[in-house]
C-alpha cells in the first residue's frame, strides 16, 4: 500500500513539472501570437485561448481532463480533438480485477524510409486509445503525430503509423486510454535506402 502511494505521488509530481513546463512554454507562445508580441494592441483573452490551445499541442502537456460519461454521449468530438498528452492519461489501479492496456502487435518493428505499420493494443470495449510519437513520423487517421482511436467492442485498437520521407532511426511511440491501466510503447526503426 505505501509503495503504490509513493508511485502516485511521484506520477503527480511528474505532471505538475511537465504542466509547469508546458505552461511556461505556452506562456512565451501566447506572446508571440498575441498583437503585443507583433508590437500592436494585446487583446489578452484572445491570446488566452490560442495559449490554451497550443499548450495542449505540446506531448508532455498534461491533456484536459477525461469525463466517461461526455465521451459515451460523443465519442466522435473527443476522437477528433488531438492531445498528445492524453498517451499518458491511464487509468489508477485499483485492483486484480483492473483492465489492462496490453500489446496486440509487435512492440519493435522495422520499416524502410516512408514506410506504413499497424500499431495495436488491447484495452476496454469501445474506449478511446491515443497513440503518441515522440520522434517524427506521422498516423494515417490524424496527418499528425498524435492520434486517438475508439477500441472496437473487443477492446482492440488500431492505429497506422507512417515513417515519412526524410525519417530515419528509432522513433518511439507510446499508447494510453483513460479506461485502462498502464500504457504500451513501441519502437519503429526506420532504416534502409
């Protein structure tokens, strides 16, 4: 009981350091996108949103908070917003009887410049899973870097990831849902040509 405290404090602790760095980041982006930072009038709840909005941009920006009951109601508003940060959004442990984010494909794959894999876990039945890279590359569903994906009824999610033109070496890329415990990295080594 007293070890799982101390790993919860340490993963809050972990959050309150990647918020205030997000936020100092933000902050110095609010500036820059803001009229004051181009030198003209600050219209500060302007600057306000596009600094809440580009922080959440950042993967180690703490994602907004997860509420079961809206992504029920619309999952397809919450699968279209990205949020990197959501990788690291898992659910507590509670118990033996918790559900587990686990691997459904190989955890290390290689690809050729520009190549395409499959990346898949397994979780709750219908719940939303985000898939983060850390080092490039992109996800068919998003064009992005990040992507979320509803699990099917079996708890299987399935997400593409593209290693563009130009991307080479080990890219990282990491899976979380809100509804599991725990979350899964993959290692994607593009090499060759």
């Amino acid at each position: 009981m007293v070890r799982m405290e101390n790993r919860s404090k340490a993963r809050r602790l972990r959050w309150v350091a990647f918020g205030l760095a997000c936020l100092s980041l933000a902050g110095v982006a609010a500036f820059f996108l803001s009229d004051k930072g181009r030198g003209g009038p600050a219209d500060s709840e302007g600057a306000k949103r596009k600094s809440a909005v580009l922080a959440r941009q950042f993967a180690l920006a703490p994602p907004g908070s997860f509420d079961r009951k809206e992504f029920e109601a619309d999952p397809a508003t919450y699968l279209k917003t990205v949020e990197p940060g959501r990788c690291f959004q898992t659910a507590q442990p509670t118990g033996p009887d918790d559900v587990r984010l686990t691997m459904a494909s190989s955890p290390l794959t290689k690809l050729p410049p520009g190549g395409e894999v499959s990346l898949s876990v397994k979780g709750a039945a219908n719940a939303p899973v985000t898939f983060t890279s850390f080092n490039g590359g992109n996800f068919k569903e998003s064009k992005l870097g990040s992507v979320t994906v509803q699990a099917d009824g079996a708890g299987l999610a399935v997400a593409t990831f593209s290693a563009g033109p130009g991307i080479r070496g080990d890219l990282r890329i990491q899976a979380g849902s809100p509804l599991a415990v725990g979350f899964q990295t993959f290692l994607v080594r593009v090499a060759g040509e």
